[in-house]
C-alpha cells in the first residue's frame, strides 16, 4: 500500500471513529503516524485530501464493476447492471471501501465542487443502466436500491445483512429480466 493510500485510510479512521468534524490534517497525519508535512507533502490541504478521498472512493467502485463485467457472458444483455449490483454488494463486504465511502460526506459538508465528482460518476452510471435495461423505471429501481444499502451500512440504519442485501438485488435483477 502507498504512503498515500495509507493517509487516505487514515483519513477514513478519523472520519469513523471521531466524526466528520474532526477530520483535521492534525487529526490525520496523528492517525496515520506521520508529520502534519509528511502529510502536507502528499496532500497540501484538507480539501485535496478529501478530494483524493472521493477519487479513490470512485476509482474503486469503477474498478470493481469492471472486474464483475469481465466475469459475465460478452452477450448478457444486462452486463453492467448486473455488475453495478454486484460491485455495491462488494463494496458492501469490505470495511476499508465502506469507510472510504464516507468520503461522500466529508465532499458534501465541506466544498459543493467535490460533491460534483460524485454527481457527475452517477450521471454516467444511472445511463448505463437505462440504456442497458431499457427499463427505466427498474433501473432507476436497481440503482436506489444499492445506493440505500450503502447509506444504510455508512451510517448503521439497520442494514441488512449479506444475504438480505442480495436478495434484494437478485430480486430486481430478476424482474428486470422477467420483464425484457
């Protein structure tokens, strides 16, 4: 893991364990066990730590539904949707990226310009899925279904747990399938 990765889950620690308010670049570089300029060195404000907060946040959402693309039939009419899900329900599994995802937050309380990082990932995302589906209504369907198994895990609403979460998403996946 790069020294950077390393300060981007450091920054995840802060945000979990103390709040969003206290994510400071003191609070960060303490967790991480570095200088405030070995901090700096890598990311030379609090605003492009959370910047490079977001981008790994997204880079491995993107990554992960690659990965899940490669491993569906090349002729699966609903390669990405199916996908996209699965890349939530993995997201879902793993603490470090849940964490990561808290970046969202720290983008939403502190600069609307990150948050457009966001807005523009899932305006891209949303039109894979109804070009895929052709459903919009489903689609629309699948993708609030994984956004609110993530907030309900980020912020500890209930979540369902594992298998729930699939089933959930198997479910939507079949009718958009029934449906075709």
């Amino acid at each position: 893991m790069t020294k950077k990765e390393q300060l981007l889950e450091a920054a995840s620690r802060v945000i979990v364990q103390q709040g969003l308010d206290q994510l400071t670049l003191d609070a960060v570089a303490l967790e991480a066990g570095v200088s405030k300029g070995g901090l700096l060195y890598h990311f030379p404000s609090k605003d492009a730590l959370i910047e490079g907060m977001n981008r790994k946040a997204l880079s491995f959402m993107n990554q992960t539904i690659h990965e899940e693309i490669e491993k569906l039939a090349d002729d699966d009419p609903y390669r990405f949707t199916k996908a996209f899900a699965e890349a939530t329900l993995v997201s879902l599994e793993d603490p470090k990226e849940l964490n990561m995802n808290l970046a969202l937050l720290a983008a939403a309380a502190n600069q609307n310009t990150l948050i457009s990082l966001w807005q523009q990932q899932y305006a891209e995302w949303q039109q894979f899925l109804i070009e895929e589906s052709r459903q919009t209504h489903l689609a629309l369907t699948l993708r609030f279904a994984c956004d609110g198994l993530w907030f309900s895990y980020m912020f500890a609403l209930a979540p369902p747990d594992a298998d729930e979460a699939r089933q959930v998403i198997e479910g939507i996946l079949h009718m958009m399938e029934v449906e075709a």
